[in-house]
C-alpha cells in the first residue's frame, strides 16, 4: 500500500510539472506590432551585408522604432566598408546619441562632417555624402556639442538640460547695419 502511495505522489507531482511547463516560445527582440517593412529591410541586410543602403536602411528603421542598441549592432557587425560610408555612419550617430552616449556620438558625427566638407569647396566628398546630409551633420554637431559641453550623456534622461542645448545650438543671431 505505501508503495502505491508513493507512486501516486511521484506520478502526481511529475504531471503537475509538466503542466506547468508549457511550451517556451522566442520571444521577439521588439516589442508590439513589428512593421512588415522592417522584416524586408532585415531579410535585405542579411541577404547584402555589403549594400551600404540596405544596412543604413535597416539602422535608421531601428532607430525609428526606438531601437537604438539594435542599429548600432546592425553597423558595428556590417563590413568596415560600410562602416566608413558616410550616411551609415550619420544614422550610428544618431543611434549613439539615442542611447545615451553624446560624446560618442559627436565624434562620429564629427569625422562625417569631415568627409563631406569637402562639398562645400566643389570638390569630391566621401561616399555617401551630399549637401542635405552635410547640412544634417552640422547640425548635429551643434547639438551633440552643446550637449557634451553641459555634462549630458543621456538626453532621454535630462530632458530640460537637452532642451538648452537645442536652443543654445540653434539660436541664431542677425546683426542688421542701417
């Protein structure tokens, strides 16, 4: 009788178990409603990862979807060559600066600033540079600079010392002779 006793508890307790486990499913890295788009520009980069629009594609629609982390693995894991292009590494800045590393964030901005300067002068620039994307850059750097200067890192986490440094970067001033 205790024999079947224990049985009984041993058998009980093992299904118990294995109820409770259930099936473990993958959870995905995104949370909500994943765009179609972004799993075509996924498919795209792993099929290319030598198509510097496809990998600088991939990034910015993970920085649109508040992701940064994701798009700074997606360019740190991309070829050196698509690395140095200059629109990739436009769209890492701005992922560095989403996730908190403004200093970081304004020397990479700052050596895209350096490879289309010469646009500017008529000249050749880098690949992937043209006037909208400099003009983008000078901005940033701007902005990137005033923020380092106040002592912020992460501007999500200070966002009144971020606005300052917005509008100290974008103020202009006009001086007007008679």
């Amino acid at each position: 009788m205790a024999l079947r006793v224990y049985a009984s508890a041993v058998l009980t307790a093992v299904a118990a178990l294995w109820s409770m486990s259930g099936v473990q499913r993958e959870r995905p890295v995104l949370g909500g409603v994943v765009p179609r788009s972004l799993r075509a520009l996924e498919a795209g980069a792993a099929a290319r990862p030598d198509d510097t629009a496809a990998t600088r594609a991939l990034a910015q629609a993970y920085v649109d979807v508040g992701q940064p982390g994701l798009a700074i693995a997606v360019v740190q894991a991309a070829p050196a060559r698509v690395r140095a292009e200059s629109s990739v590494m436009h769209v890492y800045a701005r992922a560095l600066f989403d996730e908190g590393e403004s200093d970081r964030a304004l020397a990479v901005e700052r050596e895209v600033v350096a490879a289309c300067r010469p646009l500017t002068e008529g000249g050749a620039a880098a690949a992937g540079c043209d006037p909208v994307l400099l003009a983008s850059a000078l901005r940033r750097v701007d902005i990137f600079r005033e923020l380092v200067v106040l002592g912020v890192r992460d501007a999500q986490s200070h966002p009144e010392a971020a606005l300052v440094a917005y509008q100290n970067a974008t103020r202009e001033a006009r001086v007007v002779f008679e």
